[in-house]
C-alpha cells in the first residue's frame, strides 16, 4: 500500500506538471486529472492508511486523557 501511495501521489503531481509545461490541446485536462486523482484518491488512501491501527480515543481530549496531559506537565516541570 505504501508504494502504491507513493506511484499515485508521483503520477498525479507529474501529470499537474506536464499540463502547465507542455502546449496540447488536453493540457488543462492533465492538470484537472492530477488534481482529482489527488483529491478524491489519493488523500482518502492516505488518510486511511495512516490512521489504519491506531484508536481515535487515544487523540480526544477526554477527562482521562487531559489528566494524563496535566500529570506529564508536573513532571517536565520538576526537572
């Protein structure tokens, strides 16, 4: 998946490119199908690849983890 991500990513941003550098006539389709393919394909992957395993509970401030926060503050203070 991840060299997937990065064959996507590659070919939408070389397609934006070659639709400013090169004179054709589907020049602004180039740069339209780069900017889709990076909007609509490959920011969803990525978003989902990233955040794969991970618990969404560990990234909410919750009463538990602001305590937690406040606790390491206390400590970092100390030293």
């Amino acid at each position: 998946m991840k060299y997937f991500l990065y064959i996507l990513f590659f070919t939408c941003i070389s397609s934006i490119i070659a639709g400013y550098i090169l004179e054709i006539n589907y020049s602004e389709k180039l740069i339209g199908f780069g900017v889709l393919g990076l909007f609509l394909i490959f920011f969803p992957l990525f978003t989902y690849y990233s955040w794969k395993n991970k618990d969404i509970k560990d990234y909410m401030l919750t009463k538990e983890n602001l305590e937690k926060m406040r606790k390491r503050e206390g400590d970092n203070r100390k030293l």
